[in-house]
C-alpha cells in the first residue's frame, strides 16, 4: 500500500457535516467536538458570548480594507472557522461574503456577520467579494477531506498544495490574494491551505507582501509539538484565569518505558522539526514548477543533510549508552516501537502508534517494489550509469553522479533519471511505514509520525530509514577515488598550527559545557475556541554555553591570503567507550562551521563565535519583530537552518572525548560565484543559500570527510596535512536545567540561542 492506491486512508470520502438550525445549536456541537478535558464547559460558555456579541455592546466595529499584513490573521487558529474573531487580543475579524460561506452556514449569515461587526474596538477587513472557482477544485475534499491529517509528504497531497499555490499565485492583487485565501480556507483543508498560502507568500510578487514577517509552525500549528495533555491544561488555563495571572503549561517529555527514551531531547527538539520541513519546503520532492525543484546539488544536499543527521543521532545514542543505529531491514520486524503521545486538534484525532517488532511483511507489493528497486540501483553501481526515460545514458561521475543517484533513491518525480522504472527506495519506506500498525486497513486508522515530514524524526524508526539510505550512497562513494595528498594541501605556503576552543567562564582550553534550557513559546495563534489574550507552552531544550573556536594560522606569502576555515567534530568512543573505527569516524563527522577568513603575512591568530555558525541559524531572530522591512525580507528568506541549541552533542556528566578537525583551504579556489541576490551567511551548510544559483561551496559536501580515506591512511594523523590541525576536546553534560530567560516585546521568545 502506498500514498497513491486508492485503498488509502489517504483516500477516504468526504465526511459530510451535520447540520445545525441556530447558533447556539451550532456552537455546541463544534465545540462539543472540539474543546476537551476540564476546559469544555468554559468553551462552550465563551464561544457563545463570542458569537452574540459581547456583553450586548452593540457599537460598531471599525472596518478597514485588506492589507498585506491581513494575510497572517488567516494563519491564527486553524481549527476556527475563519469568521470567528482573530488576532491574540480576539478583536479583528473578516467581514466574509455571503457567497463565500460553506452551505451549513449561509442560513447564519446575517447572524455570523453581525456578531463580528459588534463590539468596542473591533477592526472589521472587508473581504472582496469575488467569484470563485468551486468547480475548479471539486475534488479536493474527496482526496483531503476537510477534517484529515495533512502531510506534504505525500505527493498527492503536495500536489494539492501547489494547484493552491498557483491559485494564489494568479492573485492581480493583495485584496485579492487574501479574498482567495479566506475563500480557501472556510471549503478545505485548513492544513493544506496554510501550507499553500505560506508558500504563495514566501515567492510572492508582490512587494508588500513580502514586508510581512512569517510565523513559525509552532505558532499556529503546536499540536505537533506538545504532548496530548498540553491542550486540556493551556484551554483550561485560559479560560478561568486573567492573562495577566496566567503561568505557561509545561510540555511533557515522551518518556516511555523503553530506552529510546533518553533520546527524547533530541528527537523532540522543536526546531529539529521545524528545520526539517522548512528544508523540505525549499527542496520539494517534485510536484512542483521545476524552478523550484531544479535547484544546484539538490541531490548530494539531500545526502548530505541526512547524513548529518544520522551522525549527530549516532552521538547521542553513544553518549546515553546506546549502541549505533541499525538500518532498516524490511523483511525483519522493526526492533523498536513508538508512540508519538500526539493530537491532531483539527479532526480532535490521537495519532497512532507502532508497537515493537511490528512488520511490514503484510505490506507484500511495498516488499516487492523495495526488493526490485533495490536491486536496479545495485544494477546502475555495476554498469556506471543510468538510463534516462528518453533512453539516454549518462554515466555516474563525482558530484554529478551522486546528486544523480540521490534523486533517483529518493524518488523525486521531477529529477530522478526514470521515476517510473527505478521507483522511490526512499520516499516509498517513508510512506509504507507510516502503514505499518494497519497494514489492511482494518481499523480504519489514518497513517502514522513517519508521514509528517514536521515530526517524522520523532520515531526512531526514522534513523533506521536514513541509517539505510546512507549505506546506499556509500556503495556510490566507496567507488570514487580517495582524495590524494595535493587535493587536500591546496594552499602550500599557509600552515595551521593549532586549533583549540574556549567556553565563556571557564578557564581551561577544549572545554565544551551543554545543558537543559527552558524557553516558553506564545501558541494562542494555534488554540482555537479559547478566550482572548496570550498562552504560553514551556519547552525544555539542550542547550551549550557559548564558546570561540581559536585557530593560530601561518602565512608564509608575502601578501594577504583568504582562506575557507572548515570545522568538525569527529566520534572517538562508541556507547561502551571502546575507539570507534576510524572510517566510521569519517563517515560521520559532524559539520560544525566553514566560514571566510583573511590571513596577513606572518602569524595569524582566528578567532570565531560558536554563534556565528554557518549551520545554524538564530532562532531567537525568527519570533522575533524585526525592526526594518530589509531584515524582515531577510528573516522571510534565511529561516532554514540546524537549531543552534544542537549545534553540539550533549556529552555525559563525566564529559565525552571528541576529535575537533580543522583544515585551511583556498578561498579562491573553493567559494562558488555568490550572486547579487543573495541575502543569507547562516545556515548554508545545510541549506544552501535562496536566491543564488550556486552552493557557496564548490567542494564536495562534507570535503575532505566525504570519501574513504587512501589506504595508507590508519590513523586520523595519517590523513593530516600542514593545512589541518586536530585538538582533543571534552563535552560534558553540566545536568541542570535553567529557566526561561526572558520575553521580548510582543511575546517573543528569547531562549533559543545560547
């Protein structure tokens, strides 16, 4: 069973919804359905006043016309209907065309628009009443249903995002962008809707549009990133207690019984998440226009972000004690299970889990496919080529090659060589093990975590995927040539001495310290049928003191020289503390920062910010008001990037020993052409860089780690060259939690950096 057989949940019919003869009726009923626990009764009660006007007071709301700015109130609770009151402080609302209302509402009409046109203080947006084209999109809610689960991950649900994108997208103007968006947004699936619309305004035309700051997904959708007792306390918290007096509701951590468990703050991290489906959203995987598909080293990129993070997982599992991960073997029962502790608050729906040792063996045309992909790839290795659909041959070559071989396992409709012939390893093991706790159907459950490209990495069945994937592109690297000794010694006159790093209020070198750091994060966008004002969610984090990499460099030449500094951090220790190998070692090393330097003639000391990182970005920064419509267009455009919180493994209590590699390359030699539009220095790494047309780096990724190291090669001083330099460092897990630090104007976060 896969995403596009029509015996998938993914298919199910439309459910129709029942009808209501009056308000009260109607409110009821919604909230009946929608509001749970101890905060039931108070719903019902402040919905109703919410509907019949507040306290009686009949005066007029101001009304305004659609600004650019409008189109973020479409964003607040997804759940609502979008004439329900919007905005934290519940005084705005869209003054919605009759013809725009879903049948089960154009009798309430006059009632729902008289109700958001009452009250003290109200903003009243008048929506263009425009025709829309309902036919045009007739089958939308036999795919999706309204109430459904949404995940981009699905290509037939992504390709329903991009028909919305383009119906935005055909906008003459902002009024009409936001007609179309409210328009959208009361007949299908909120979800999917948002996801259009946030694509429509990051590629927007039109200037204004591009002055608004985004929000975050934790914002508007927190559900995915709370626990399913967080709803009941955050509603019940709003409505019995003044905003003033309210306290934030702690997130619970998913700590099962089982082992996996220690890893809960890594596999929960918020911005791990967040990360991830942004990266996704700026490479899709096809379904697309191809000038957002096509995009430079889409392929090795997606090698290389994925690796990245089987590594980093491996290092957590070592230092709690656990051995490495295992890839996916689709004829054994899966070793681990997972249960995500997660609500769908739009359908009120848990999400389902997966017991230990479930199989996939009912899944028999999934096992079929798997095996016969597999062995076409193993096919291509062998010959040295592949076979394009027009029936042209293009042979496996360095980069080239393996940004090919990506596309194809990962199954990218709009990049692989022959989608139809050499399928989708990848895609399809995402998809098939979203089915595996209902393989037939029978309990009619909808698909699980592994689908949610927001949340997939929570199971740890994720890694076992990637842990896979990655055995698959090294068979394609082990075939490349190791680097010789001139490939790596591009720059003979620069020596690096020595590299060391220091941590911010301690005295000794090649110290890093991480802890625990509470953040509290505003989500009243994303809590529907809740009363005015702000709620908080208490996040927990790992977190590292701040620290500088020291880099003493010597210039031989007698003029300047600019050079690429690259930095990272290699394992030693496997969960027992025996050595690791050292081509496991290579192979997954962590990426820490590369970044531009000038050296002047004679001795150099370099010096760099952990802050500074170019795999990270400031996650303060995207909650953040910026303060200029430049740095807001930025922020729009540089959110994708590794959670800074992250950017070191959590070592243990007694400290963990790791290998920090540095090496000098040439600047000239190495830095892609950067192009007038680029905006963004952080996060590129893993990222790339949104509006050039090159990687900034024209090395392979992960250079010189990439590949197998020469044979002659045992030992990591082996491979060193005068150009690179290693220091034996510790991290160690200080074991405290700290509290929120503080809330920045507008309820913004500031937690997040270090």
């Amino acid at each position: 069973m896969g995403w596009s057989e029509p015996s998938s949940p993914l298919m199910g019919p439309t459910v129709g919804a029942p009808r209501r003869r009056d308000v009260r009726g109607l409110v009821v009923g919604v909230v009946a359905t929608l509001c749970a626990g101890a905060a039931l009764g108070a719903g019902v009660f402040y919905l109703l006043r919410h509907l019949e006007s507040t306290s009686g007071d009949a005066e007029a709301a101001t009304r305004h016309a659609p600004s650019a700015s409008d189109l973020l109130y479409v964003f607040h609770r997804p759940a609502e209907p979008i004439f329900t009151l919007r905005g934290h402080d519940r005084n705005v609302a869209f003054d919605v065309p009759v013809s725009y209302l879903p049948a089960r509402y154009v009798s309430l009409a006059a009632e729902i628009r008289d109700s958001a046109a009452r009250g003290p203080g109200r903003r009243l947006i008048q929506v263009p009443d425009l025709p829309m084209p309902a036919e045009r999109f007739a089958d939308i809610n036999g795919i999706l249903p309204f109430r459904s689960p949404f995940t981009r991950s699905a290509p037939i649900y992504l390709r329903l995002v991009i028909r919305f994108w383009h119906f935005f997208q055909e906008s003459k103007s902002v009024p009409e962008l936001l007609a179309r968006a409210v328009w959208a947004r009361l007949h299908y699936n909120p979800e999917m809707i948002l996801d259009a619309l946030m694509l429509a305004m990051l590629r927007s035309p039109f200037e204004a549009v591009k002055d608004v700051q985004l929000p975050e997904l934790p914002q508007y959708i927190p559900e995915l990133y709370t626990d399913d007792e967080f709803f009941a306390k955050a509603r019940e918290e709003m409505h019995l207690v003044a905003e003033k007096d309210r306290v934030a509701v702690p997130v619970v951590r998913n700590l099962a019984k089982d082992d996996e468990a220690v890893l809960w703050y890594f596999r929960e991290d918020v911005h791990f998440h967040v990360f991830h489906w942004k990266w996704h959203v700026v490479y899709p995987a096809g379904s697309d226009d191809d000038e957002y598909v096509d995009l430079p080293r889409r392929g090795e990129l997606f090698v290389h972000l994925h690796r990245q993070f089987t590594a980093r997982y491996n290092a957590e599992r070592f230092t709690n004690g656990l051995p490495a991960v295992l890839p996916m073997d689709v004829h054994e029962p899966l070793p681990k299970g997972y249960f995500p502790k997660m609500v769908h608050l739009h359908g009120e729906k848990g999400t389902i889990g997966r017991q230990a040792n479930t199989s996939l063996l009912p899944l028999a045309k999934f096992i079929q496919n798997h095996d016969s992909q597999r062995a076409l790839y193993d096919q291509v290795l062998k010959q040295g080529y592949v076979t394009y659909s027009n029936g042209t041959r293009v042979n496996l070559v360095g980069i080239e090659g393996l940004d090919i071989i990506s596309n194809l396992l990962e199954g990218n409709s709009l990049l692989s060589p022959n989608y139809d012939y050499y399928g989708n390893v990848h895609n399809d093991l995402h998809a098939n093990l979203a089915f595996a706790a209902d393989p037939l159907h029978e309990y009619k459950e909808s698909f699980a975590l592994t689908s949610y490209i927001t949340t997939v990495a929570k199971d740890p069945a994720f890694f076992n995927i990637h842990q896979l994937m990655d055995d698959l592109y090294e068979k394609y690297k082990i075939k490349l040539a190791p680097y010789s000794t001139d490939e790596v010694t591009p720059l003979p006159a620069v020596t690096l001495q020595s590299v060391s790093v220091r941590t911010a209020g301690l005295s000794q070198d090649n110290a890093l310290r991480t802890y625990m750091q509470q953040t509290d994060l505003d989500v009243s966008m994303g809590l529907d049928y809740t009363p005015p004002g702000r709620q908080y969610a208490r996040f927990t984090h790992l977190q590292h003191r701040r620290f500088d990499y020291v880099l003493q460099v010597l210039n031989n030449e007698s003029q300047d020289r600019k050079v690429f500094v690259r930095l990272f951090l290699l394992m030693t220790e496997d969960e027992n503390g025996s050595p690791l190998d050292l081509d496991f070692q290579r192979r997954f090393s962590m990426q820490l920062d590369t970044f531009e330097a000038t050296l002047s003639p004679g001795a150099n000391t370099v010096r760099r910010s952990s802050v500074d990182s170019a795999l990270t970005i400031d996650n303060d920064a995207i909650y953040t008001p910026q303060p200029s419509v430049a740095e807001i267009r930025r922020r729009n455009a540089c959110r994708c990037g590794w959670p800074s919180g992250l950017l070191l493994p959590r070592g243990s209590p007694a400290g963990t020993p790791y290998k920090l590699l540095a090496m000098v390359t040439d600047f000239a030699q190495d830095r892609a052409p950067k192009a007038a539009s680029e905006q963004c220095s952080d996060g590129w790494l893993l990222c790339g860089v949104p509006g050039s047309t090159h990687y900034p780096d024209v090395r392979a990724m992960g250079f010189p780690l990439d590949r197998p190291f020469r044979a002659a090669v045992k030992t990591l001083g082996d491979f060193l060259t005068p150009n690179m330099a290693v220091a034996d460092v510790v991290v160690q897990f200080e074991n405290t939690t700290e509290p929120p630090t503080a809330l920045l104007p507008g309820g913004a976060s500031t937690s997040w950096m270090p």
